[in-house]
C-alpha cells in the first residue's frame, strides 16, 4: 500500500513541479497555478504519511481512542490552529517576520526517529514554510495581497523544474524506494515551495536586511558555541565524532550541528556575509560590529578544522574581491598568497609535502573521499542514463563492497553533489544538473554591475552560492541545504527589484516678461 502510494505521490509531484516552475502559456491563470500548488502540497503529505510505519500508525490510533490523550489531542490541535492564525496575521500585516523566522530557522536541525531510521531534521524550517504558504494564500483569498507571486527566469526556473521532476520520477526505478520518499518529502518538494514563497514574499518585506542579519547573529552564536566546546573539550550530539576526537591530533566542534562541516559552511555563509556588508555600509558602529562578528565566526571555523569549509570561505572572498577591485587585481592577490603561503606550508611542513606529492597520503587525509567517488561512477556505469534512482547511492554502494569493507567503511555517501547526481540520475540528470548551475549563476550576476548595491548584493549572493557548490564537492548536501534554495530565490527576486531612475530635470521656461 505504501509503495503504490509513494509512486503515485512522487509522480503527482513531479507534475506539479513542472505546472509551477516551466513558463507553460496554458498554466498561467492563477487558479490553475493554486491546483498545482495544491497537488504538491497533497504529494509531500503523502510521501511523508508513507515513511510512518503501519504499526506505527496503528499505536497512535489507539492511543488516541483512550479519553485523555484524545482530549489533549484536541486541545493541542485547538491550540496549534490558534497560533498559527496569530503569526499569519502578524505575518501578513508585517512580512520581513517571516524572513526574521526564515533566518532562524533555516541551520536548526533536530534529531527525530520516524520507523526504523534517525535523522537530523529541519523541523523548524518545515514549520515556517507552512505559515509562510498558509500566510500567502490567505492574503490573497481575503485581498491583502493584490499581487500574484511573480516568477523567476526561465533560465533557472526550467532547469530546477526538470531535474526536480526528474529526481521525483526516478523514485519509480529506485533501488532503495525508502531513502527516495525521505529525499523528496524532507528535502526536493518542501525546499521547491521554499524557493517560490522567497520570490512571493520578497517584494513586500525587507528580506535582505533580516536574513542577514539573522545569518550573522547565528554565525555568532554557532562559533561562540563551539569555542565553548573546543576551551572545555566536550562536544554535543554526535559520539562518532566525540570518540574521533580523543584518538585525534586536534579537537574538532560540532557547535549547535551534527556535523563540524555544516558549522564551517554555516560560518563561512555568516563572515561572507560580513564582508559583503562592510563594503557597503559606511557607519564606524556597523563596520566595527560587522568585524567583530567575521572575527568570531573565523575563530570558531578554525576549531572545526573542516577544510572544505576553509575551501569554500576562499572561493567566496576571490568571487567577491573580483568585483571589489577587479579581476587582474584578486589574480595577482591570490597567486602571490598562494605562492607564498602555499611555498611556506610545503617547505616547513612534512605532512603537507607527503600529502601533495603521494596519492595514498592524499587518500588517507580526504578520509575515503575518492574511493567514495570511484564507487559512485561505478554505480553509474551500470545505468547511465536514467541512473539507480533519487536515494540509491548508499545502498548500491554497500553493495559493491566485500563483508570486510562493509565492516571497515563508515560512510557511504559519496561526499560529493555531482558524483551522486549522476550516479542516482544518469547522464540525463547530470545533463540537467549543469545547466541548472549555468542557470543559477546567470541568474545571480547577470546585469549586476549596473544595478549598484542592488548588482552588488546580488554578486554576493552569488559567491555563497558558489561557494556552497564547491563545498558540496566535498561534503555534498547540495539540494538539501535550504540556504542552496533560499539563495537562489534572493539572487532572482533581487534581480526583480526595479532601481528607480534619476528623474530628468523639468526644462525650465522663462516667464514671460511683463510689458510696461
């Protein structure tokens, strides 16, 4: 029963997807565009109700069959419904809260078991999607919103929707139908609705100024946190990483994440965002906390050692300093620092020469990264093109090793967004894949340098979101990093945001002379 209703779920989805995005004349009417957000909606519900287990659901009935619980059911449900009319009343009357709440939320994971599996989730986020959506069709069904949401550039819009839609197809030939329903139902549709609320609200709310300033004060907290834990050497949550460490030669921080790597990327996202911002504000006050704030997020990156993350921050600041003071400028910049910096480490470190100069070393310090990208083509080669499905790359790759390397490996996600892409989805999805990245970048620079701080925070947007694909490189949660999607939707309505022109002096008429 689960099974049928997944793969009526994910193609119902992959249909709506493609009603939203692609610029389609015969689905432009607003009521045939609220069907097909209505029908997504309805598919991640029953993508989400197919990962309950049936024993599960049959508890909770029962349980809900005793008098108590099913009154503090229904006083929790009477409840629930009278918060969200208060947000989405002070939403609707003031918009940036939502992006206050957006900001927030988007790096608070929280562990959640649902069957058998156990997953950091993005609860809060799910939440704040939900007002953010029940907010927007309720403004426009009572007439508080006059404007139908607009839309993003096909460049980018029809990309997404195929390889969207692509991805929820594939579920049908998945090999583990499981991990694709959690793909799609955490991640793929809740962060589509994501990115066209981004786009609906951000006319009507100063969206900018709360996301980042929500990012920087995070960044803040999430480094001051993980200082705390590199001063008294104790980490939270994740034991794999606790018992790492007392075998290590440095402490690594988790901060408020899981994982050290999302607390660099976070990190990195936060002093970006402090340098974009330095560059154009001009207040003492606001360039000394903004300072402060990158100092503080760059200390609680250097406790995470998380490389990539260091990678990423870099490939940020060169995009950005290119169009600060140009080109030929940051080229010399960066090879000078890498000459110098680079011939130091090499020269004065023997760690580092083995590690560039012997391809095992190399391996060993990417901790079975390339082995995990080889296992990935390989999994590719054996359906090229539609690839083994949305989710099948761990299952497939536990598969092609022996029971003593099944023992041995601990991770079998490939680290790596473009590895992974084309080994679930072939050389249709990876074709799709690129030009999804060729249509994102164009959509963030394209015309900025003639936009002023309108152009320059629209090239800075697109810095983090290079530098979050180059991450993924590494790390891979490409797609299922809001801040991938969030992003993009800023990049686009930025690029909506009409600059008004200077208005043409009136001519001036002499009056005429009085004759005496």
């Amino acid at each position: 029963m689960n099974e049928a209703a997944r793969e009526v779920a994910a193609c119902a989805a992959a249909f709506a997807v493609l009603a939203l995005l692609l610029p389609l004349p015969r689905l432009r009417s607003e009521g045939q565009r609220a069907g097909a957000l209505a029908v997504l909606v309805a598919s991640w519900a029953v993508l989400l109700a197919t990962l309950v287990p049936e024993g599960d659901a049959r508890d909770g009935l029962d349980r809900l069959a005793s008098p108590l619980p099913a009154v503090a059911a229904v006083v929790g449900v009477v409840v629930a419904v009278a918060v969200v009319v208060i947000v989405v009343r002070v939403i609707l009357a003031r918009p940036t809260v939502w992006f206050v709440l957006l900001g927030i939320a988007l790096p608070i994971r929280i562990p959640v078991t649902f069957g058998s599996q156990e997953g950091n989730l993005l609860v809060p986020l799910y939440g704040v999607i939900l007002l953010g959506l029940i907010a927007f069709i309720w403004g426009r069904v009572r007439g508080r919103i006059p404007q139908p949401a607009p839309e993003g550039p096909a460049a980018l819009n029809v990309p997404l929707a195929l390889l969207v839609a692509f991805f929820m197809v594939s579920t049908l030939w998945s090999a583990d139908p499981q991990q694709a329903a959690v793909k799609a139902g955490f991640f793929y549709l809740p962060f589509t609705v994501l990115y066209l609320l981004v786009l609906a609200w951000w006319p009507r709310a100063r969206a900018l100024a709360a996301l980042a300033i929500t990012t920087i004060v995070g960044g803040v907290i999430g480094a001051l946190v993980g200082l705390y834990q590199y001063a008294i050497q104790d980490i939270w949550w994740n034991e794999t990483l606790q018992q790492a460490n007392v075998y290590s030669r440095f402490f690594r921080v988790n901060g408020i994440f899981f994982d050290p790597n999302i607390l660099g990327r976070y990190l990195a996202l936060g002093i970006l965002a402090c340098l974009a911002l330095a560059w154009v504000r001009r207040r003492p006050w606001e360039l000394a906390a903004l300072t402060a704030s990158a100092a503080i997020m760059a200390a609680g990156l250097v406790v995470t050692f998380s490389r990539s993350s260091s990678l990423m921050l870099l490939v940020g600041l060169v995009l950005l300093a290119v169009r600060a003071v140009g080109p030929l400028k940051t080229a010399i910049g960066t090879a000078a620092l890498l000459v110098v910096l680079g011939g130091t480490a090499v020269a004065t470190n023997a760690n580092v020469r083995r590690a560039v100069t012997s391809g095992d070393r190399l391996e060993r310090v990417s901790e079975g990264r390339f082995d995990l990208m080889k296992g990935g083509l390989e999994i590719w080669r054996d359906r090229p093109v539609e690839g083994v499905g949305l989710g099948a790359f761990e299952d497939r790759f536990e598969q092609t090793l022996t029971p003593l390397e099944q023992k041995r490996v601990r991770v079998v996600i490939s680290h790596n967004a473009p590895v992974t892409v084309l080994s679930e989805s072939g050389v249709v999805g990876a074709a799709l894949f690129v030009a999804l990245l060729i249509g994102a970048g164009w959509a963030c620079v394209r015309g900025s340098r003639e936009e002023g701080d309108v152009g320059w925070a629209r090239w800075a947007l697109g810095a983090m979101l290079a530098g979050i694909v180059v991450h993924s490189l590494l790390y891979a949660a490409l797609f299922e990093d809001p801040f991938t999607w969030v992003i993009a939707g800023a990049a686009v309505a930025l690029a909506g945001t009409q600059v008004a022109p200077l208005a043409a002096p009136r001519p001036v008429t002499p009056e005429p002379v009085p004759v005496a």
